[in-house]
C-alpha cells in the first residue's frame, strides 16, 4: 500500500473506524470488521443512497432477498459458466494472481518470469444445505445482489402494481472468491453493495442509460467526492459481462491507480429471458397502454451499481487532512458518525458534568452525539477533528450564567456562543446545509 492509504488504515484501526477481521487470532486475509465509527459512516452512506434513490422516487421499490438462493438461479444467470477469471501461479514463489495482473508477464510478487499456463477460475463460494456435504445439497452463496432482483420481478409487479419503466433496490452483501484481494476494504470477498435493476422499454435504453449516468456523476458529488478524479472508462466487447451490451465504470484515482468505484451497465434482457427458460415462469410484462396494450414482452434492463465499501473507502480518502499539528477527517455533514461532541470544560467539576450530560441527552434524541470528559480541551477538539465530529459544544461556567454553549466548528475552528435551547435546531440547520 501507499503512504495515504497506509494512514487511512492507521487511522481507522486506532479510532474504531475499521479493524482488521479475527485479528485475535492473527486475522484473516483481506478480511475487516467496521468498528462503532466505522458501521455509522458506512449506516449513513446507505441510508442516504436509499433516501435519494428509493424513498424520494416514485418509480424505484426496494427489496432485501436471501443470500443463498437456489443454485439453478447461478445456472440461469450464466455465472457458473462464465463468472470467472484467468488464474496463473508463479513456478518459483507459488503466489496464485490473476493473469492481468502478470504486468510484462512476470510474477507481481518476485518478479520471475516462469509463470503457468492461465485457468479459468470460478469465483463462487460454493456451500452446502443439509448436515451433509453431498452434491445434491450445493449452494452458492451470491456473488451478485442482482439476481433476487429478477428472480422477485414478477413478485414486485404484481403486489406493487408499477408500471414501466421502475426499478428494484437492494443493499446487501455480495461474496466473490477473490483470487487477488488487497488495497485495504477495496477489494475484499466480502463486500456491500448498493443496486438498482431498472426495467425499461428496448427502445428507451439509450435515453435511459444516460439519464442514470447523470444520476451517478450527481450521487459522487453529493458524497463530496472530487469530479476531477473521476474518469468514465468505456468497456470494450469481449471484456464486458456476458450480459452486457454496453458498461461504463466510474474509475476513480485512488492513490494505489485508477480503479473502478462504480459501474452502470445496459444488460438487456438476457436476465428475465433465461430465468424464464429455466423457471418455466412467465416473467414477461404486459403493456397495459393503447395501442400495444395486451403485448408480453421482456422488459430490457439498466443497472447501476455502487459499491458500499469502495464508498467508505473514497469518502475517507476524499476527507483526510494534515493540517499542521492536528489530522482532520473533513466529512460531509450528514455522513460524519457523530454529529456533535459535548465536552464539560473541566472534568472535576460535577455541576458542569451534569449541565453536560443534559444537553448530550437531549441532543442523542436526534442526532448521534458523544459526551467526552477525557484530557485538556485541546486534546478533545483534536480528537474529534480526527473522526470528523463536524461541531464541539464545550460547557463552561458561563453556561450554567446564562444557559449558552461554546460551539466550535470543525472546518474552520471559529467559535460562537449559543443558547442551549437553539442547539437542536442550529444542528438541524446546519447538517442539513451539505
């Protein structure tokens, strides 16, 4: 890793952001565990996503499916034919990496240029149902969340009564056999992943596809993510999915290279057309709307796909500053854990710890808030910038004289005094300001 992502890694182990996965027992490659900061981050990401894309539309419905689904649905959906990657293996070190990785054909980790002839590799995490490992009891756990999207369609259709174009969310977890995981919480088996399958008309795929583009690039500004290091990469035929008529990633400069944050995808209507076939389901839509009305057909589909973690990941690289002596998570507002940190200015003085921990509760009603006692007050406010808590209310003994607060703002250290009774509100206001 690089010396930024080598911070972000520091800083999110030593302040409960990320940890390393079963670390007590020497831990578990590429696998990490969000601490309590690190889950609200991650909490706030999805349920903004969800807010702007599930709760505020009209036209997109959500749905939380199983991990583990029949496997004809993996037969169905093509992926344990095609969902696989080249594997080579180094003769002289044993690494196993993917081919594309062999940069000039030479081993990533040694160098040696004895490679193996390349395999295809299926990345499925193969399990099994019942208290025995017999073949008849295999199952996938799902590399995709797509798939319970297709497989509910007809579900959705009929108990929501939507009409095309509309979509199916889904946040949930995904797991893939990696055979190169690595670059922190980039690239892990492991993963989160936000979703929409956006059933259309063939005709309107074009119009569609760049609507939800805009739609993307409008997404990354709202998690404060720099545009300029954003590039849209073109996915040429034959390295796109076996479903996909045309996919963009949005790659990322990501201080370890250009890698893809996000990607949106056109994939016809191989999906609802196969799981038909292997179903034996009639999963076409009927037009309700002259003067097609009565004719079945296969809804074509756009997919954008954002993935969690990848967020967290950016968000937090995005964010990060040395400001001279003090580190400065510079979080969006409404994606920071705590919104507010409420210090006592002294710690031995029980009049100014109870007035304290009256505005915490209070506050903790609406907003994640912490009460911090610890240390000079120096100290709290360089502590909360580095987990980027956006404002510090400090209680002194003017507070308990006229009922205000010192609050300080994480962004540009100014201080202002505020009326207890305002707090609430001038929270609101100002969260709600990003």
């Amino acid at each position: 890793m690089n010396d930024l992502t080598d911070k972000i890694v520091s800083l999110c182990k030593r302040r409960g952001f990320i940890y390393p996965g079963s670390e007590i027992y020497g831990g578990l490659a590429n696998s990490w565990d969000y601490g309590p900061l690190g889950v609200e981050l991650k909490n706030n990401i999805k349920q903004l996503w969800w807010k702007r894309f599930v709760q505020e539309r009209d036209d997109v419905v959500g749905i939380d499916a199983a991990l583990i689904m029949n496997p004809k649905v993996w037969e169905a959906s093509g992926h344990l034919k095609e969902f696989t990657d080249p594997l080579v293996e180094c003769k002289k070190c044993h690494s196993r990496f993917r081919a594309d990785q062999a940069e000039k054909n030479k081993c990533p980790d040694c160098g040696n240029k004895e490679l193996s002839e390349s395999k295809q590799f299926n990345l499925m995490f193969k399990t099994f149902i019942g208290p025995t490992e017999e073949k008849a009891g295999v199952a996938y756990f799902r590399p995709e969340t797509a798939q319970a999207m297709f497989v509910n369609f007809k579900n959705v259709l009929d108990t929501t009564r939507k009409k095309l174009p509309f979509g199916i969310a889904q946040i949930g977890k995904a797991f893939r056999n990696e055979i190169t995981p690595g670059n922190f919480i980039f690239r892990t088996r492991e993963f989160e992943q936000m979703e929409i399958e956006y059933f259309i008309r063939e005709n309107e795929w074009e119009t569609q596809f760049e609507y939800w583009k805009n739609q993307m690039i409008a997404w990354i500004k709202e998690l404060g993510i720099d545009v300029k290091k954003i590039h849209e990469a073109e996915i040429p035929e034959g390295e796109r999915a076996h479903y996909s008529k045309r996919t963009i990633d949005f790659e990322y400069e990501f201080p370890f290279g250009r890698k893809e944050l996000y990607g949106l995808a056109y994939r016809t209507d191989f999906d609802l057309k196969n799981h038909e076939k292997f179903s034996g389901q009639n999963l076409k839509y009927r037009d309700p709307n002259p003067p097609a009305g009565g004719e079945e057909f296969w809804p074509h589909v756009i997919e954008p796909t954002w993935g969690v973690d990848r967020s967290v990941l950016t968000v937090l690289l995005e964010s990060y500053r040395e400001e001279k002596e003090r580190i400065v998570l510079k979080l969006p507002t409404k994606l920071a854990p705590y919104k507010a940190a409420i210090f006592p200015l002294l710690a031995n003085k029980q009049e100014l710890i109870k007035l304290a921990k009256k505005i915490h509760d209070d506050l903790r009603k609406e907003f994640m808030v912490a009460f911090d006692d610890r240390g000079n007050i120096g100290k709290r406010y360089y502590s909360q910038d580095e987990i980027g808590t956006p404002y510090c209310l400090t209680v002194d003994f003017e507070s308990l004289e006229n009922n205000t607060v010192t609050v300080r703002d994480r962004d540009t250290s100014k201080q202002e005094r505020i009326k207890i009774d305002d707090l609430t509100n001038f929270l609101k206001k100002s969260l709600g300001g990003d």
